[in-house]
C-alpha cells in the first residue's frame, strides 16, 4: 500500500473511531523539524503531513502526533521522535530514521517485552490503525502480538497459568465475564498462527460451566497474588461504576478468609466488611460517602496490577508486599505513647528508621526488577517514588 492509498482510506474513513484530520502542515514546519533532527524525514512521512498535520479519534484517545508537538519531544527527550500516541502517552509509536538514508526507517513500539518493529511502512501503519484501532482485531495491539508471536512462538497455557487463575477466580466471583475470556482466547485465536487448541476450547465453551471445565482442565493452583489482581480488577470497576460498593463489599466477604494475605491486608478488609455488616441501613445511607472512601483507599493499593501486564505481577507484588510492610510499621508503632512525652531527640531517630527502612525496600525492589525485567526498571523507579512521597509526607508531619 502506497501513502497515497493510506490517504484515501483517511480522507473516506466514516468508522466508529471518530476520526478528526488537521489541516496540511506548512512545508515551513517540515523544514524546521528537518532542522531540528539534523536529517531528512522520509518522503511518505512528507506527504502524510503536507495532507494533515496529525489527526486524533475520540474512540481510542489516539492521536498521530503533530509535527509541531514532535519537534517538542525530540529536544525534550533526548532526540526521540514519537509520532503516535493513546490516552496522553499512556502509549508511544515511535519513528526511527537512517539518517545516511531517509527511506530506510521503521516504526516500532516498547513495551513490558521490549522493542516490538512493527513496520517500516507508514501507510501500512495508518491502514492497521484504522482497521481496529488500538485495541480491537486487526488493530495495533493486535498487530503487536502477531509479531511477539512470530519472534517468540505461541502462547500455550502454561505460560499464562497465572492468568488463566485470574479469568477463573474472577469467573466465579463475578468480577469478570465469560465474554471477557473468550474475547481473549480469540484474540490469541486471531494473531497467533497456530493457536493451542486450548484456546479454541475456551472459544467455543457454551456456558460458565463448561468454560470453567476448561480452565480446571490444566491444573490451575490458587494463590494470593490472584486476588490481588482482582482486587485491582475491582478498583478499576468501581472507578467507572461498573459495580456498585455494595457488589465490591459482597466479593471482599468471599475473600477475606482466603490464605496468604499479609496481616495488613487482612486487617484491613476485616475492618471494611467490619464497617458494612455492622451499620443498620440507615446508618449506612448516612455514612456510604466515608464508607466508600474506605473501600476506596483500600483498593487503590491494588492500582498497579492489571490483566493485561501480568509478566509484571511478580515485580508489582514485590513492591506493593514492601508498601504494606511499611504500613503495618507504621499501625505498629506505639500510639499509646503521647506525642508530648517523646523526647524532641526521639523524632528524628524514628523518621530515619522509616527512611532506612524505605531505601531497603528500594533496593530490594530494584534489584528484582533488575534480575526479572529490566525493561521495568524505569515503570518500578516511578512507582517506588510515588510511594516514597506519599509515605514521606506523613512521616514528616509526626
């Protein structure tokens, strides 16, 4: 396919994406840009943006990136030419040029597995892009895992047991649908030329139970990290009232006597269930604002798990695993004691205790990471720091 066909598929587009073009940018802006690289961009990318500076879609929160925001980003970090992104950078497509030839390039994507080539097309890009968007069939995730599959073989179940474990806990306790888990067993179905059969059983399951028949089929073993991850399935639901808090405290009450949470964990959804079970409805009509907030709070421990990094789980939970210690520290420490009756010289020794305690935990996460996935290093640096803060912030107001 030619730039110019990938025009007209633009120019013609009337798809559910809600597709809005730029106007053409200015031969000017591509000069500057040019300047600014130090190198040629390639012709098909000219042509691109002579017809439309960038276009973006309400569908997907997606966006080709105007020439204007790319010269941006390249001198602001470090010469990195980022030409699409989704939900304000939440992803980045990025362009790579041969600066010695400007039509030898290739647009690629990092992600949890590193650096994914996807093409070395922009017209092919646009085309896959507006097939299926970011996340449906024929679209850029799709396309991703087509090449992950082809580099790295095909998923077979084993792989993903923990997963699988997920979609099963999740099944039965109503936080995850059965059409959740065929779509994703379709999705392996369609970017993987040989998918497992497995697979195709969960495809054409009939029922709850027969799905269920299925996933029980290899053996898949409970552990605490599954309902961690539905607890972040439950977070994410409650945000965009999915379900309700009274669904999210009926699944807590399932929960709660499962083994292998931490005694943070466990206090804490004692309390929680403690608070709901107790109140009579009126209470609870008058209260549901700081009972939600509870809830809440708690769950948005879980924020960092998702289904879709669950190469990440081990790293996620070593983290979060060190947070609730650190918590629990901090429920430990003597409130009996008046603030009053502790000597000034005191203070300092236990803000350093808790500081020397969270550089441990820094460390110790760091170099789990490094060992697991050191492509996370960065996503782990990020996550530490902001728990830092957090946690900083009130120790210094003791």
């Amino acid at each position: 396919m030619s730039i110019n066909e990938a025009i007209d598929l633009l120019k013609a587009y009337n798809g559910p994406l809600e597709l809005t073009l730029h106007d053409g940018a200015s031969e000017d802006l591509i000069k500057k840009i040019e300047d600014i690289c130090g190198f040629s961009l390639p012709d098909d990318f000219k042509t691109f943006y002579r017809f439309s500076n960038g276009f973006e879609t309400v569908e997907d929160i997606f966006n080709m990136i105007t020439l204007d925001e790319v010269a941006e980003r390249y001198e602001k970090y470090d010469k990195r030419l980022d030409i699409a992104e989704y939900m304000i950078y939440c992803d980045i497509w990025e362009l790579e040029v041969n600066p010695q030839d400007a039509s030898d390039y290739t647009i690629f994507n990092i992600g949890a597995e590193g650096k994914i080539i996807l093409t070395k097309s922009l017209a092919e890009f646009i085309a896959r892009f507006l097939k299926g968007g970011v996340f449906e069939i024929g679209g850029l995730y799709a396309w991703h895992d087509e090449i992950k599959a082809k580099l790295n073989g095909n998923t077979k179940p084993g792989q993903i047991k923990r997963l699988l474990g997920v979609f099963r806990e999740g099944l039965k306790l109503g936080v995850i649908s059965r059409k959740e888990i065929i779509d994703r067993a379709d999705w392996i179905i369609a970017t993987e030329e040989e998918p497992d059969y497995f697979f195709i059983e969960i495809s054409l399951s009939h029922d709850e139970k027969e799905l269920l028949g299925v996933l029980n089929s290899i053996g898949l073993a409970y552990d605490v990290l599954q309902a961690r991850v539905i607890l972040s399935v439950l977070h994410t639901q409650l945000l965009i009232d999915k379900i309700t808090s009274d669904q999210a405290w009926a699944i807590l009450e399932q929960l709660v006597y499962r083994p292998g949470w931490t005694p943070f964990e466990r206090t804490q959804i004692h309390s929680l269930i403690g608070d709901y079970d107790y109140s009579d409805e009126k209470t609870r009509e008058r209260n549901q604002k700081e009972f939600n907030k509870h809830l809440s709070d708690f769950l948005y421990n879980y924020r960092r798990f998702s289904l879709y990094n669950h190469k990440e789980w081990e790293i996620i939970n070593t983290v979060v695993l060190k947070i609730f210690e650190v918590k629990q520290l901090e429920i430990d420490y003597p409130k009996s004691i008046s603030r009053k009756t502790i000597k000034r010289g005191q203070r300092p020794a236990s803000k350093k205790l808790t500081l020397i305690i969270w550089i441990l935990m820094a460390i110790i996460c760091l170099t789990v990471a490094y060992h697991f996935s050191p492509s996370s290093l960065a996503t782990i640096v990020i996550v530490i720091g902001i728990a830092f803060v957090g946690n900083f912030k009130r120790v210094k107001n003791r």
